[in-house]
C-alpha cells in the first residue's frame, strides 16, 4: 500500500514539475506580456495542483492533507483573480487626460 | 555533493543575483518588485534553517506590506532627468564607499559566523526547559511573550508611534480625516472581485496563524500582518473606505493591545514578584488574552500605516457612502 | 523519497529562477508585473516540496501566507502601475505636488 502511495507521489511530482518546465518555457518564448500571463497562471497553477496531489499520501492525515489542499485552492482562486487583474492592467490604457491638474484614469 | 547542498547552493545563488539586479535596477518600479520577490524567496531560506517563525514574518512584514510602502514611497518620488554632469566623480566615490562599507559589514558577518566555536553557543537548551512553566509548545512564542516580553510590549508601542509619525505628515486642513494613500482612481472589476473573494479567507488565516502561535510556527504579528493585507486589498478596491483617523473606536483599537500587555505587566508586580511576571497557573491563559489584544491591535496599526496619511477628501459624499465604485 | 521530492524542489526552484530572470529583464514595467503571481505559485511548490521533504512542521500555514501575500503583492504592483512619468516643462508644479495614487 505504502508502495502504491510512494509510487503515485513520484509520478503525480514529476508529472508538476513538467508542468512548471512548460510554464516557465511558456513564459521565456511568448512574444507578448498577455501570453506569458496566460502561460504563468495556467500552467504553474496546474503544476501546483499535481504536486499537492502527489504531496498529499506524505503528510499525516486528515489535517495536513486538508491543509495541503487548502493551500491548492487558494492558490487557484488568487491566481484566476489575479491573472484577470494583471491582464486588465496590462492592456495598453487609453492616454491620460490631464485636465486642470485633475488626472483621469479609465478602468485598470 | 549531496542534493540538499546544490539545492541550498542554488537558492543561495538565485537569492544573490536578484539582490544585486535589485540594487542595479534602472526604476524605482523594477527595484521593488525584485525586493519583493528577494523577500519572499529569503523566506524559503529560513525554511530550510528550520526558522518558520522568522519565515513567516519574512514573507508577511519583510517583503508584503514593505512592497506596497515602498511602491508608494517610489511613486512619490520625483522623476528627476539625468543629474548634472558637474559631481559625477563625486557621486561615484560614494557610491564605492558605500560599496566598500558593504562589503567589509557582510565580511564582518561571515566571519562571526564561520568562526563560531563548535558548538555554537545557545540558550536554546534553557529556553526549551524553561517553557512547561508557561504552558506554550511555541519556543519562539516563549521567547517574545514570556522570556522578552518587554521587548514585544515596546515593539507594540513603537507601531503606534510610528503611525503617529505617519499621520503627522497629514496637511493641517485634513488632519483628522480618512486616509487616502490607498485611492485609486477607478477599480476594475477583477480588483473588486478579489476584495470580496480573498479577505474571508486571508481573515480565517490570519486568526489562524495568530491562534496557532502558541504551539506551532506563527504568532501574533504574522497573523496581524495578514489580517492587515487583507484589509488594505479591501480599501484599495473601494468596498469599504478607511476610517477617519480621529474616531475614538479607531484609537482604542489601536491601544488595547499595548494597553492590555502592559497592564498585565503591571499586575505582575503583585502577584508574581516581578513587572511582566506571570503568577504560575496564570501564565497560558494570560499570554493567550495578550496574543488576541496584539493581533487586534497589530493589524489595525499595520493597517492604518497602510493606508497613508489622512488627506483631503476629493468627494465627501461618496466616500461617506460604503460601496463598490465602478 | 527525501531525496526524490529534494530533487523534484531544485528543479522547479530552477524553473522558477528562469522564470525570474524573464520577467525581470522584460522591456518595460508591465513584465515585472508577473513576478508575484510567478512566485505566488512556484514559490509555494518549491515551498511545499522543501517543507514535506525535511518534515519541517507548519509549512503548509507559510504556503498559505505566501499564496494571499502573492496576491496581495499583485494587487499593489497592479495599483501601483500608472505612476505620473517623466513631468514635462510646464508641469513642474505639477510633480512637486503630492499625487494621491499608491
């Protein structure tokens, strides 16, 4: 049993950590800033999302186990939110209109 | 060579590098996010010195809530074009005494360390034998709240010092009023998103790590540090503004905790022979109800120090009005 | 298996690293940006991997933090994007007062 739950640590491990090479290979050849957003989010959040799976038979259960998942979500949640704020303010914004010393600023 | 050698070697090495890009750094922009990335990887480093105390307040104080100052502080900063050419040679010899001070301090401190008898000197032995007395499981919890309380109780004072510091800074017609460091224009509706998803959940950790810091890595000021971040991303996207400075309810908030700890302190003359004493079956239960009056009051400095000093409201009306501005 | 997960951290640490390098070097501010988010979620892998392979107790509540500090980092790198430029001329009364943006 103990066989099977090591066995399933080293692949669901190796498995993320292709994942963080893709992201990160994502992130060194996209041409754009949009892009290397989309490569960081999606593919580290799945490389996260594996290897707390393959982390979760090595940490006492249920607590630490629930704990790890924890962590996952979080990271999913903040990650989706952020991508979409970081993709906002990434776009190029129209030019700032100042008018009488009164800055305007449209949607970040 | 073992694994955990090249592992640590290469953390070591990455962490150098983004220093010294940090300090190279053409913007004031890019130069904090490469401290803000520094702090949060120096705090995998305490993790492998077996330090998650200190990596916790790493990540939170040290690279966190200093990144969102710093970014403040770098925005507020005058785009000067280039300086004159006149003391270039002059700039230069500083810049390479400073260097040079640099150097000799970080030599300084490898030596110390390297040098060290083996082994090492340490009170820790005491420390850990010392703690069944106090009830904690935490070491470093029974170091700050029971071995140096003292130094926990001025550090508390000095937040609220600071942040009278902060608000001295206010112009004389907007003293008293709400802060406004944290006004954006017009969030976005991801960033509204965020405030609404994110703070439950940062508020439940932040209890958490304060609460757990009696047996486990955590404490009061890393779960004060979190509740404030949460906070502040609440402020930012507008849901709720901050308060008015002058507010009595804000002002107690912020002293309960020093006021709470000192007290206590206070108590220990009588009961327990000495000031910050704690009578012997007293001293868990007491320890945890200065925990809680801390973090309160911890995350409301933390907070405040976050959100600037009180200026001139723009729109009086709105910002009386709690709602999401889009 | 401690050296297994060792090796699997290193690895991503060099990921992250790569990662690093390339946003940091990105031509203008809106790269530098991603920084947080990169390591909001290497990071914490490197993070978890480090803590559960040298069974260090409490890493899973330092994950945590790190993964709302990353966002809350991204929040103030976002907010903090738009600073004025570079004041022209006539604007110099302009810069010297104190803007109100993060």
């Amino acid at each position: 049993m103990s066989l099977a739950l090591d066995l399933l640590t080293i692949v669901a491990v190796s498995l993320g950590a292709v994942f963080f090479l893709a992201g990160t290979l994502g992130l060194l050849r996209f041409p754009d800033t949009l892009t290397r957003l989309h490569a960081l989010t999606k593919a580290d959040n799945l490389g996260l999302g594996l290897v707390v799976l393959g982390l979760l038979p090595q940490v006492d259960w249920p607590l630490g186990a629930l704990k790890l998942s924890a962590v996952w979500l979080l990271a999913l949640l903040a990650g989706a939110t952020v991508g979409q704020l970081l993709g906002a303010a990434v776009r190029p914004p129209p030019p700032v209109a100042r008018v009488a010393g009164v800055a305007e600023e449209s949607h970040p | 060579m073992s694994l955990a050698l090249v592992g640590d070697l290469s953390l070591a090495l990455l962490i150098l590098g983004l220093a010294v890009w940090t300090i190279g750094a053409r913007g004031a922009y890019g130069a904090v996010v490469g401290f803000v990335a520094y702090g949060l990887l120096v705090a995998l480093v305490w993790v492998r010195l077996a330090a998650v105390d200190v990596a916790l307040t790493e990540a939170a104080l040290g690279s966190g809530l200093m990144g969102l100052l710093l970014l403040r502080a770098a925005a507020r900063l005058p785009h000067d074009p280039a300086p004159p050419a006149a003391g270039r040679a002059g700039r230069l010899a500083l810049r390479v005494l400073v260097g040079l001070a640099c150097a000799a301090l970080a030599a300084g401190l490898a030596a110390v360390v390297l040098l060290l008898p083996e082994p090492a000197p340490s009170l820790a032995a005491a420390a850990g034998a010392a703690l069944p007395a106090t009830g904690l499981g935490n070491p470093v919890a029974g170091v700050l709240l029971a071995y140096r309380a003292i130094d926990t109780l001025l550090e508390a004072v000095v937040l609220v010092l600071a942040l009278i510091g902060l608000w001295s800074l206010a112009a004389d017609d907007a003293w008293g009023g709400r802060p406004g460091a944290l006004r954006i224009g017009q969030p976005g509706p991801a960033l509204v998103l965020l405030a609404q998803l994110l703070p439950p959940l940062g508020i439940l950790v932040g209890i958490h790590l304060a609460w757990t810091g009696a047996n486990h890595p955590g404490g009061a000021f890393q779960g004060a540090a979190v509740l404030a971040a949460m906070w502040a991303i609440v402020m930012v996207a507008g849901l709720s503004p901050p308060p008015r400075v002058d507010r009595r309810a804000v002002r107690l908030v912020l002293v309960v905790g020093a006021a709470l700890f000192f007290a206590i302190g206070i108590g220990g003359v009588w009961w327990a022979d000495a000031f910050l004493a704690y009578p012997a079956d007293w001293a868990k239960p007491l320890i945890l109800a200065i925990e809680a009056a801390l973090t309160l009051s911890l995350a409301a400095a933390l907070g405040l120090l976050l959100a600037g000093p009180p200026a001139v409201d723009p729109d009086p009306v709105a910002a009386g009005r709690a709602g999401v501005r889009s | 298996m401690t050296e297994f997960l060792l090796g699997a951290a290193l690895f991503v640490l060099v990921t992250v690293a790569l990662g690093l390098i390339r946003v940091l070097r990105g031509p203008d501010d809106a790269d530098r940006m991603l920084a947080a988010q990169l390591l909001g979620t290497g990071g914490v892998a490197v993070l978890l991997l480090l803590g559960v392979a040298n069974g260090v107790n409490g890493v899973a509540d330092l994950a945590l933090m790190l993964a709302l500090l990353a966002a809350f980092a991204s929040v103030a790198f976002v907010t903090g994007v738009g600073q004025p430029g570079p004041p022209a001329p006539g604007a110099a009364a302009d810069a010297a007062r104190p803007s109100e943006q993060p």
